[in-house]
C-alpha cells in the first residue's frame, strides 16, 4: 500500500497537452532562413537561374546557357515560378516567393508525418512524431532552401500516412500514396518511385498488413496515379526529343545515372557517419524502442524495418549520396522513436531533457556572444575569431531581428523549467531549443551568414577591380568574359551588371576567362594574365581567377 498513489494526485502530476503550442513552434521553426538572404551556395543559384528560364517559356525542358538542365521532374521549378508571379514583387522579393514553395511542402510534409505517427501508434503519437522531426539537424538544412528535396520529403510523409489510413479509409489511403508516387517521380524522377512501390509489394508478406483494405488501397492509388505518371515523359518525348534523350540517358535513376550508365557504388559507413548527427535524436530514441520490442505492435516493426533496410540499400548503391537522402532514413528512425516514447524510464528522460537543455542552452549563450562580437566588438576574442571567418562583413543592425530573438529565448526558457518531464515534454524541450538556436541563427546571424554563403560580395569585388576601359569593353560587347563552371555563371548572371557567358554561348571569342582553381594551380599563371582573383567569404581553398587571353 506504500506505492498506491491515489487517482486525483496522478492526474494533477501529467502535464497539460496544448495542441496550440505545436503549431506555434512548428511556425516558428519554418519561417527563418525562409525570408531575407541572398541565394546561397551550392545549388539555389542554378535551381533559381532553372526558375527564370521556365518562366521564359521553357516550361519542360529548362535551359541553362544553351544547356538542358533536367536533373529532375521540374515540379519544383513550374510551382516556384507560379508563386514568383504571384507574390513578386508587389507582396515579398524574389527570393522569398521562391522559398515559399519549400515552406509550403514542408507544412505538408510534417502534417503528413504527424498523421502517419497518429495512424500507425495511436492518438497523441503524431505531436510526438513532429517534435522528434523539427528536433533533428537533417530536416533544419534542407526544409529551408530551395529544391526538390522538400517535395520529396513530402512524397515520402504522405507515403507513410497513407500506408497508415489504408486500414480504416481506403479511397483516403489511395488518394495519399496516389500523391506520394507521383510527387516522389516528380521530384527525384525513378529512384523515389521504385522505392515506395517495392515497400507496397513487400508489407502483404507480413500476415499483419495482408488486409483487404490495404490492397484496395494500393489498386485505388495504381489506377489514379498510373495514367499521370507518364504525363512529363510523354510530353518531353513529344515536343522536346532532344531533352527527352537528356533526361532518360543521364538522369532517369536519380543519383544513380541514366540508361547510358549506372553508376553504382558502396557508401554504407558515409551514411551510417552522417546519420550520427542529421538523424539526431531520433537514432537514439528508436534505439530504446527496439529495447522495447517484445510490447511493439508487430505491423510498425515490419514496416519500419522493413523500410530502413530497403532505404539503406538504395543509399548504399550511390556513390556519393548526398546528406539530404538521409531523410529516407530519417522518417521510419522517427517513427519508431516516437513509438515507446511515454514508456522511457525517467532516468533516460531526465538524462535526454538535461542534454538538450545544455548543448542548446551552451549554443544559444554563443550565438549571443557573437552577435554582440560581431557588431560591436565584445568580447574582443570573439571579435577577433569572427573577423578572420568573415574580414569583410559590415555590421547591419536592425531592430526586428533582435525583437523576434528577445522574444523567443524567455519562451524557451519558460518552456525547460516545467516539471514532472516525461518523454514527450523532453522531446518537446529539444525541439524547442533547435529551433531557439536555428531562430537566433537566422535573426541575429543571418547578415554575418549571408555574406558567407552567397557569391555577391565576391561579383562585387570584381566589378570594383576592373578598370573603367575594361568594363565598357564588357558592356558595350567589345570583348565578353567566357566560362564553364555552372556555379559561377549562374552567381555571376544574377548579381552582377557585365554577362558571363558559357562556351557554347558566346558569339565571338572571348579574351577574358573566369574559373576556379587551387593555389598550386594559381602559381603556374602568369602575373600579366591574372585580371582579378578572390574567393566567396569562408571558402579558402577553391580560389576565383578572372584571367586575360589575346589571341
């Protein structure tokens, strides 16, 4: 009788449930980095350069300097040219009507997701699969820049929420992976698609998921999507042959190739390596679910397991995967770490909340400290070390930026010093300090980052070292500036006043070449050839040389 604690006394202990404050984090969390900064490096200045050509009238085969550009499906670039009509410039820049598109696919991606958590474990267990998502570093990069990836992050959510609803709503069910397929085909072309139909053929092995309902679902989802899948291929072969040829010999497999060539490689450790921290704390959680997992509804174990071993085999088969690919892992790690989550001792509770709380806290403390470096000098080590980073930035002080960090540190605050911490508050607690850091990041950083990762300040300074006679030569088309690196086309085209051209652009042969190379290779020119050379802010070891050659 020591033990008993009376009813009314364990009821007062649970913490209170506030649907409200959910979706107040998860706006939170997907607003910064939207909003305010240039186009950052390595893919938003080709993905919006793609944008621009569609909205010329490339709207199946976009082109960029003479070249098809048709890594994937251009779902993306066809919905981020709508919204850059629509919005730009009259309600947001350029950029941002952009990025809207991200913004818009990640809302869904994580109302899926919290759907698939609520279907397959059970009421309340969707905020939980939320939480451990915006929680995780992976989905912090990606599900705030522009491309594909967040349309197929959705594709992949969907999936899994449809897989879930086939046991109670089949037209619902068939509707979700209907979408799913043909987002994930239209996003990352084959790879996604094959994937997601091997999961369908493969879950009725399992007595568990050899339902009626779930086949109906499937049949529903093939007769709806089937026809639309081969909509983009036949339309590309129709009226775009040479594109079509493009896209099915170089680019149909994704990551993997064409029908040209596949290429095939083995990089199981680079991805258990990155897992470590793009998938964290969802590793870890699901860790003491499969310590759990003789009380584990035995259809989310064979779902689950089912697809990391399938989604690490086509990573596996890349040979550089991308860390984005990740999320085909980080989805059923997130699953199955939400599962046990109420059921943690409270010593593992205790010990994930106090982590969160100290990595974040020890973050938040440094991003402040820098600011306050950064712009006005103190703590002079601080100063110093940010300096050597970024020597050339110039502080921008603006009060909105500081309003929106001072209003979210104390909410943070607020939010760690509950008590009676269960599993899910803990899992509350580190999404929230993710996003307090991510927030201060994009707030109080965000010029100081801006100026690291976007390529103006470098078009810039080589506008201002041309001589006078140099730049009317360029403007007035006497002479052109030619080169081969898409990256700096593509940076050089949008923020800067002279055009740079490709080799299968220019009209007539050019003196000036722009490029990339290392030290030693800069060595090897010589000092009347080099015109300019300088570097994107951060980026040390690929050097930018403007180099000068007369025939």
């Amino acid at each position: 009788m020591l033990t008993y604690v009376p009813e009314h006394l364990k009821q007062a202990q649970r913490p209170d449930e506030w649907p409200w404050a959910l979706l107040f984090l998860v706006f939170v969390w997907l607003w910064p980095g939207i909003i305010s900064h240039d186009l950052w490096r390595p893919d938003e200045p080709t993905i919006y350069a793609a944008i621009q050509s569609v909205r010329q009238g490339n709207i199946l085969a976009p082109i960029l300097f003479g070249e098809y550009y048709l890594p994937n499906s251009p779902l993306f670039l066809w919905l981020a040219s709508l919204s850059q009509s629509l919005f730009s410039p009259w309600a947001m820049e350029s950029y941002t009507a952009v990025r809207l598109i991200t913004a818009l696919f990640m809302a869904i991606a994580l109302s899926c997701a919290g759907g698939a958590g609520r279907e397959l474990l059970g009421k309340y267990h969707g905020r939980s699969v939320v939480l451990i998502l915006i929680g995780t570093p992976g989905i912090m990069i990606f599900g705030h820049m522009m491309g594909n990836t967040p349309i197929l992050f959705a594709a992949i959510c969907a999936f899994l929420y449809g897989i879930g609803l086939s046991r109670r709503k089949v037209w619902s069910a068939g509707i979700l992976i209907a979408g799913a397929w043909l987002c994930g085909f239209w996003s990352d072309n084959l790879p996604p698609l094959l994937f997601m139909w091997l999961i369908c053929a493969l879950l009725p092995f399992s007595t568990t998921w050899r339902k009626r309902s779930y086949l109906l679902s499937i049949v529903v989802a093939s007769f709806l999507s089937l026809p639309l899948l081969i909509i983009y291929p036949y339309l590309l072969w129709t009226y775009h042959q040479d594109a079509f040829t493009v896209w099915h010999t170089q680019h149909l497999f994704g990551a993997l190739g064409g029908t040209e060539k596949i290429q095939l490689g083995f990089s199981s450790l680079r991805i258990l390596k990155n897992l470590l921290w793009f998938a964290m704390p969802a590793w870890i959680l699901s860790i003491f679910t499969i310590y759990k997992i003789k009380t584990l509804n035995k259809s989310i174990l064979y779902l689950t397991l089912l697809w990391i071993l399938l989604a690490f085999i086509l990573l596996s088969l890349q040979n550089y995967p991308q860390n984005h690919q990740l999320i085909y892992l980080l989805l059923p790690l997130t699953l199955l770490g939400a599962a046990k989550l109420d059921d943690m001792r409270r010593g593992v509770v205790a010990f994930i909340n106090w982590f969160g709380i100290a990595i974040f806290g020890i973050a938040a403390v440094l991003v402040w400290l820098m600011f306050f470096a950064v712009n006005y000098g103190f703590p002079p080590q601080l100063a110093i070390i940010s300096s050597q980073f970024n020597p050339y930035f110039t502080p921008d002080w603006n009060y909105f930026p500081m309003l929106l960090a001072c209003s979210f540190t104390p909410i943070w605050l607020w939010a760690i010093t509950r008590k009676n911490i269960r599993g899910r508050q803990a899992v509350t607690n580190w999404a929230a300090g993710m996003t307090l850091v991510w927030t201060l990041l994009m707030s109080l950083f965000l010029p100081w980052i801006d100026s690291l990762k976007s390529y103006r300040p470098a078009v810039m300074a080589m506008h201002e070292s041309l001589t006078t006679e140099i730049k009317q030569s360029l403007i007035n088309q006497q002479d052109c500036i030619i080169s081969d690196n898409r990256h700096i086309l593509t940076a050089w085209n949008e923020y800067g006043k002279i055009p740079v051209y490709s080799s299968n652009q220019s009209l007539f042969k050019c003196s000036y070449h722009l490029s990339t190379m290392n030290k030693e290779s800069l060595s090897y020119l010589m000092q009347n050839e080099i015109i300019w050379s300088g570097n994107r802010r951060g980026q040390r070891d690929d050097i930018i040389v403007l180099t000068y050659h007369k025939d």
